[in-house]
C-alpha cells in the first residue's frame, strides 16, 4: 500500500495536510488503526470522505428526501403529486 500511496503522490494525486491532535485521540485512532491493519491517515481519509458536508448539496438533500418521503406525503398529502401526470393534486 506504500509504494501505491508514493506513486500516487509522485503523479500529484494526493495532497500532504498537517493536524495536530491531543495524545489521547492520536492514541485512539492509532490503536483503531493497528486493530484494523490500517494507517491513521487511512482514517482521517475515511471519515473525511464519509462526511456529508464535502456531498453536492443535491445529493444530500435528494438522500434526505428518500429517507424521508413518506412522512412529508402523509404530512402534506395535498401537494403530493399524481402519479400519471406528475402535478399536484
């Protein structure tokens, strides 16, 4: 995975960043890291990507509306649409 990593930062693919952490959470995240056979940047760059605030704005909302449709057809069943047309009843 090392050699991986330097190739893809010699093609200027990955970019360094600096954090500085407390001990204890650096202590976590590197026995977390150890447990799974990871490093801890592969951490931080999991929950990064994890993050929904680094989604498109339409993706997130698109997400929430489909975890959450059927409660806004019972809330306002008025404005659901019709499901021949695609209009407002």
């Amino acid at each position: 995975m090392r050699s991986y990593s330097k190739v893809l930062y010699a093609w200027g693919v990955t970019k360094q960043i600096n954090i500085r952490l407390d001990d204890e959470v650096h202590a976590r995240l590197a026995a977390r890291a150890e447990a799974e056979g990871t490093t801890v940047t592969a951490l931080i760059t999991q929950a990064a990507e994890r993050d929904p605030r680094l989604d498109g704005g339409a993706a997130t909302a698109a997400a929430f509306l489909a975890t959450h449709a059927a409660e806004f057809a019972d809330a306002f069943p008025d404005e659901e649409p019709d499901s021949a047309t695609g209009q407002a009843a």
